[in-house]
C-alpha cells in the first residue's frame, strides 16, 4: 500500500530533523521525505496537520507474560496495547514460565508474535538455564532462534564465576549482556527503599548500596573482558555515578532508567499504594533528580517503560505481599514527553530516549526515518490530555501509579511495516 502522511511536523532525533515535511511510504518502506517521488499515486491519505511524526517507538523492557502466564495478560492484549501507545519495536525479558532459555519457545514467541503482525518483538535470552544463576544457556543457539541480547532480568548473579564464564562466552560470540544491578543478598526481601517512607510504614527496606555493590562487581569483571555490558533499570544517583565514571575510562557500557523512576519517589507509595511496589524500588527526591539529569547528560542512553501486567488480585494484597510491577507500555510516550516539558527540553531531543537510542542498544535497524528504512512510524497529538484509567488502557494489566491522571500526548496513528495497525477514534 502506497501511503501519503501529509503536513505533520516531522521530528527525527537521529538526524536532528524538526519541522513540516511529507512523508511517503510504499512496499512498506520510506520512499521519500519532503518532495513527492515521481509516478507516486497513494492508495491512502493521512492528514497530520498539527500532528508529530515520528519514528515508532521502541521499548527496552516490556512483559509479554507468555508463555506461562497469560492469566496475567496474553500476546494479543499486550501488542495491541503496544501499538496504541506508539511502540513498534520492544524487547522482551526472558521472565516467563518457562524461562525463554530454550530456543523452542523463543521460536514459539518469535511465531506468534509475527502472525499477529504488530510491533516487531525482540527476545531477550536467559543468560543462565531457568534464571536460577547456576547454569549457562547455549547462548549461541538462542541467538540462532531470534535471541539478540541476553540478561538475567530477576536480579544481579551472585555467582561471579558463572556471571564471569558468561561474560566471556557472550564476548566470545560478540552477545551484549543486559544486567539488572541489584544483590540479591543485600535486598534480601525488601519491598521499598530504605528511607524515612520505609521506615515509618514498617516496610523491609532495599539499600542503595544493593545496587551500587552489583553494578561494582559487573564493572570489576567487565574490565577484564571485552564485552559489552547494559545495566536495566538504574535507580540510584550513585550507581549512575559509576556507570559515568566506567564509560569515561573507555568502557562499553550503557544503562537504561524505568519511566516511573523519572518521575516518581519513595513518598508516592503514600499510604501503601501497591501499585508503586515496583523494582528496583522509587528511591528518593535525590535519586530522580540525578536520574533526571543523568538522561540529560547522555549518562543514562534511554527511558524504557519496564511494563510488566500483574493481575489484578495480586495488587490488592498487602504492599509487601503485592505483586512487583506496574503497566507502562502505553505510558511510555506521553510521560517522556512531561519529562521533557519539565526539564524544558527539545522534543527532538526527548524523542531520542524511546527511539534512536534503544535502537543503537539493541544494535537494530530502526528508530530513524529516512528513504529505504522500514516504515514503522509513530503520528501523535502533542497537545491532547487523556485520563490513565482502566478503561483507557488497553493491557489487560490496569496497575499503574499514574491511575487517575491526566496526562498530555495521545498517539493517533502507528505504522509498521508500511501498514496502519493502530488507529485512535478521535
């Protein structure tokens, strides 16, 4: 289908791009930007006066919960919430029942996921066999399924031979290992961070140093292997300290930041508000005004919703016996964008922290917009609100901290491939 997107503001973070321009899109890929391509009739009209069009966004951690747990959410509920948010490419952790450490069930995912033919979904391989931290996976297999990074998403390794053997078969293969930096010994079963909040509602606390004890360690083993290292969800303003530090003394390591974390603290969970029962825990005012500023300064390379669906009577319990996770997927562009009104920053800018960035983490041929590239494409209304509630969301999981707030940015259009996949009713 031959597809005309006519009079949008077309922003494109990897080249710097900002202001009106047409863009034509046919075979499912960008024919052209700006002047109209010769002998090109379209089949389809789109209208984005007063609209930002973008590349499609991309996510570096969202839970599909299949396999194994589709009582949470299923495939179909997850990508279409996807898509309404904007997302057309994200990454999937490996923290399903089983485990994606088996290229059977990567192929399965890969399979169902392309017959729905959605956002483009990347798993993420089990870096040891059940996430239990005892055995390797054969990472190269995985790879051969459709694996291009591999993790170990439920917590940092706390044994550091296994962790170093993996770092050197991933070096070995040229694999990138995505990390989640926090001890298990030291967050032992905490539920909150360890501040005035934890104290006075009597919740068993995380300490920073749990993070920045893990991110030392991985820093420590990297620097005798040459493999590239990714840190999910930072959290705290001494562990980004120490990613700034290892990067300036030439080491390749990048690092991610959980959206909420941009903007919510420990004084949010309020009167114990499970809903912000999330990990790493919300630390404090400090942490997210130096994870604020750490995405500013380019320490922290991308924002990333860390969606993760939990049913619903598992969030009512008591916060420390709640369900860790929170929804965010179709949050993901709405509060990037109130982070950048807040920190006064270009959109050109900010849109490059869910787009071109995680595109050069995940080392994928997307995030950008320019003739030959894939069409997957992202349309927004930058000036209308909506209100997060659970009839506006389209996962099947509703727990989110942001409930009840009215937020500004709501997409319109998502393309991918060249097809329309998403359309809103007004």
């Amino acid at each position: 289908m031959n597809i005309l997107i006519r009079n949008g503001r077309l922003v494109d973070p990897k080249s710097g791009m900002d202001g009106i321009q047409d863009v034509y899109v046919a075979d499912g890929k960008i024919l052209a930007v700006g002047s109209l391509p010769a002998a090109f009739h379209p089949d389809h009209v789109l209208d984005a006066s007063d609209l930002v069009v973008c590349p499609g966004l991309i996510d570096l951690s969202v839970r599909l919960r299949e396999p194994g747990l589709e009582y949470k959410a299923t495939l179909e509920s997850e990508m279409n919430a996807a898509i309404s948010g904007g997302v057309t490419s994200f990454a999937c952790p490996p923290d399903t029942d089983p485990p994606l450490d088996e290229p059977g069930l990567v192929e399965m995912l890969k399979h169902r996921a392309k017959n729905l033919n959605q956002a483009q979904v990347y798993p993420i391989g089990a870096l040891t066999q059940g996430l239990k931290g005892e055995h390797l996976t054969e990472m190269a297999e995985l790879r051969d399924a459709g694996c291009i990074v591999f993790g170990q998403p439920n917590g940092f390794l706390t044994n550091l031979r296994i962790l170093m053997q993996a770092m050197q078969y991933a070096s070995t293969f040229g694999f990138s290992v995505w990390l989640s930096p926090q001890d298990k010994n030291l967050a032992h079963d905490g539920v909150a961070h360890d501040g005035e909040v934890a104290t006075r509602l009597g919740l068993p606390a995380i300490p920073v140093c749990a993070e920045t004890v893990a991110i030392s360690n991985i820093i420590l083993l990297a620097k005798e292997i040459d493999v590239h290292i990714h840190l999910c969800r930072i959290s705290s303003a001494e562990g980004l300290t120490m990613v700034r530090a290892a990067r300036q003394q030439g080491m390749s390591i990048t690092c991610d930041v959980a959206i909420n974390h941009l903007h919510l603290s420990d004084m949010d969970i309020g009167y114990f508000n499970s809903n912000c029962h999330i990990m790493p825990p919300l630390r404090g005012f400090g942490d997210r005004d130096a994870l604020r500023n750490g995405l500013r300064d380019g320490t922290i390379n991308a924002i990333c919703s860390d969606h993760a669906p939990v049913d619903e009577d598992a969030k009512l319990l008591p916060f420390g016996q709640s369900e860790v996770g929170a929804t965010g997927v179709e949050l993901l562009l709405p509060l990037t964008l109130k982070y950048g009104l807040e920190m006064k920053r270009p959109l050109v800018e900010v849109l490059a922290a869910i787009t071109s960035e995680p595109a050069s983490v995940l080392n994928i041929d997307a995030g950008y917009l320019s003739p030959g590239v894939t069409a997957d494409l992202c349309i927004f209304d930058p000036d209308v609100y909506w209100k997060v509630s659970a009839t506006t969301l389209l996962s099947q999981g509703k727990n989110t901290p942001f409930l009840g707030m009215e937020v500004q940015g709501k997409v319109r259009y998502t393309l991918v491939n060249g097809h329309i996949v998403y359309e809103s009713e007004g």
